[in-house]
C-alpha cells in the first residue's frame, strides 16, 4: 500500500512516446493537483508500519515470499509501482533472476531513500529506483515485461489511467500482476477498472478471495499481418 495518487506536471501522458527510454532512476516533479473524486492514501510516515510482516499476515493474509510467485520469473525488467515501505520489494528481487532488473517506483522520495539502505546487500535482481507517479510512468512506452501493481490502485484517484499506463510501458506478451484489498475499494469502485484490464488484457490466472484479489493479466501480443486470401491464390495460380 503506498501513496501514488497525484499526477505530476510535466510527466508523459498515456499513450505519450515522450517517456525517457533510459530505465536508471528518474525522478519527476510533485507537484500537481488531483484527479478525480478519491482524496485518501497512507502517508509516507505510516509506510514501515503498515509493511509490518506480522501486520500484513493479518490484516490481508499477505505473506511476501508466497505472493511474489503471481509475478513471472522471466529474466527482463519488472516495475513494482508503489514500493511504499518495501513489503514486496526484496522479495521480489529475490524472487526475479540475478539477470533482471527491478524498479522500484514511488512517489516519496524519502522512502526511496531509506528503502535503498535496506535493500543495499540483498540478492536477486538489479534494483534501480524512479521518483515519479503510478498514473503518468517515466518510461517509454514497451520498456518493460512486468509491472506489478501491488495494493497501490486503491490509493489513486484515477486507477483507469494507471492500468492504462501499464498497458503503455509493457512490451507486448509482458504481464501485469494486480493486488487489490476488498476492503479498501468498494465494489462500486472496483468493478469499472476490473473491467477496463479485461478490455486491455488476457487473463491469465485470478483470484477472488474474501480479503483480496489477485490477478495475473497478459498483454496480447499485435495482431499479424493480414494477408489477403486472394492474392495468395492469385500467386499460385499464376506459377507455371
């Protein structure tokens, strides 16, 4: 659970080919005004506290080492948005190849910080960190072949437009892997964007339990190229 909520001035729209394509860590202005009608999201000095792994088993039924095992382990670059106090992160570095990479995006550059001391020694998968918002990404578009979204779309005043900007920065074939907690989001609210991943994505495996929902989602890869029936009979008749 983490504080992605405000788009910033100046960060690339959705769709936008303006995003930088280099993957070292970016930071983004933040300032901005809010979108939309939702207001609430956990502040940063609460972040250690609601990462409590004792906390997490039982408020969420959240074990990190298990959870992690919804993101595909494929040697590339994987977007955690929303690191907050870190509950997933190392886990997830321990979890993704030596070979790959991790950003670790949040919007509280304090966090960033301190979240970069913890993690300084652990193995597993390069961690680099970007400063910026779940809702306008700093990433060109097709730069990334998994981008978890991890308890975070609950806290946005726009989730529509973060699963948007999942959709733009993943290579097509990458995965989104979602985590939402019932109680934080209304059905009300909840449906619409669960609607909008199934217009962008392929399911690839759910989960509806009582406390959370999990999914593992696939953007499909581009239609191939038609080619017209005619002219390939047309080709064959015409050989001798």
């Amino acid at each position: 659970m983490s504080s992605n909520a405000d788009p910033e001035i100046g960060s690339p729209s959705v769709g936008s080919e303006d995003a930088p394509a280099d993957l070292s860590v970016v930071t983004t202005g933040q300032a901005g005004s809010r979108v939309g009608r939702w207001r609430w999201r956990t502040p940063a000095a609460l972040y250690r506290l609601i990462s409590a792994p004792a906390l997490r088993a039982v408020l969420g039924w959240d074990l990190a080492h298990r959870d992690v095992r919804w993101v595909p382990t494929e040697s590339g670059t994987c977007l955690e948005v929303g690191s907050g106090g870190g509950f997933y992160t190392g886990a997830l570095a321990r979890h993704l190849p030596p070979s790959g990479t991790l950003l670790s995006l949040e919007r509280h550059h304090g966090s960033l910080v301190t979240l970069r001391s913890r993690l300084a020694d652990r193995p597993g998968a390069t961690l680099r960190q970007v400063c910026g918002d779940g809702t306008r990404l700093p990433l060109a578009a097709g730069s990334v072949d998994v981008v978890f979204l991890g308890y975070c779309l609950e806290e946005m005043p726009d989730p529509y437009r973060a699963v948007a900007e999942a959709h733009r920065v993943l290579r097509p074939g990458g995965r989104l892997v979602v985590f939402l907690w019932r109680p934080a989001i209304t059905k009300r609210r909840r449906d619409p964007v669960l609607a909008r991943m199934h217009e962008l994505f392929a399911i690839e495996r759910e989960r509806f339990g009582p406390q959370n929902i999990r999914l593992c989602l696939r953007r499909p890869d581009p239609a191939p190229a038609h080619t017209s029936s005619v002219g390939s009979t047309a080709g064959t008749v015409g050989r001798g």
